[in-house]
C-alpha cells in the first residue's frame, strides 16, 4: 500500500503567498514610499509593511549603507553635543537613531507590531536588542532606558 510519503507532501504544501494589501503595498514600501495603510482587522496590515521594510533592512545591512547611516547619525550626534556645551562632554554618548520608526495608535497596536518585528527583523540578534516598542501612559525614564 503506498501511503503517499514525500510526494502527498510537497503537493499539499504551499509556498506563502502575500495577502491582498500586502501585494498592493509591497514594492511601494520596498521602494521607500511612505505609506498609511487602511484594511479590516485580520487582513494582514502589519505584515503589508514589515515584510517590504524588513527587506530594506536587509539589503542597507549587506550592501553597507546601515552601518555607513549609523556611523553618519552619531556624528550628527556629537555634534549637537558640541554645538550645546561648546565642548565635548566627558562621558560620550550615543543617541538613539532609529532606521525606520512605525507609529501606531495605541498601546496594544505598539507591542504587537513590537513583536512581530522582532520575528522578521533581519539585523537583531538575542544579543542585541533593536527593536523597542516606546508607548504612552507609562514612565518616560524607563522607555528612554530602552532607547539607550
């Protein structure tokens, strides 16, 4: 008796395929476009944009321009340092430069974009934490530590 093995397998799997407004808003995204995205709950909203800046974020890490931006933004940094307190500071600092920012409208919105990041951030590693999820109604002390 054949039960089907490998060949039932590779015939009932699939590859993933985007949803409708990830299709649509992919390649806008991925290009840099800016973007407000409207859809109904479950249609899969987050994901229409952190796939395309997921991608993004990839190609700036193996192509250099991460690093070469982070490198930029903390000699803006300094600068402002200097140009604040006419003179270097003695302990120095870094600022925190976020290579995309996504603004959501509420608290609950924040930490499940916050997570999903997490999953298909191509940078992070369980070393580092990149991604930080800043929301109000809870001290600002303590999210600033996150940004540091």
């Amino acid at each position: 008796m054949h039960d089907g093995g490998a060949d039932t397998l590779a015939s009932t799997q699939q590859e993933p395929k985007m949803l409708p407004i990830q299709e649509r808003s992919f390649e806008h995204i991925a290009d840099g476009g800016d973007a407000v995205i409207f859809s109904p709950t479950g249609t899969g909203k987050t994901l229409a944009y952190i796939l395309p800046l997921a991608k993004r974020l990839f190609e700036w890490k193996h192509d250099g321009s991460l690093k070469h931006q982070k490198k930029i933004q903390k000699q803006r940094f300094i600068q402002q340092q200097r140009n604040k307190n006419d003179s270097m500071p003695t302990k120095q600092t870094e600022s925190a430069a976020p290579s995309i920012l996504v603004i959501e409208p509420s608290r609950e919105l924040a930490k499940q974009v916050g997570k999903v990041w997490s999953k298909f951030h191509p940078t992070v590693t369980k070393a580092t934490k990149q991604i930080v999820t800043v929301f109000g109604g809870v001290p600002t002390a303590r999210q600033a530590a996150l940004l540091s």
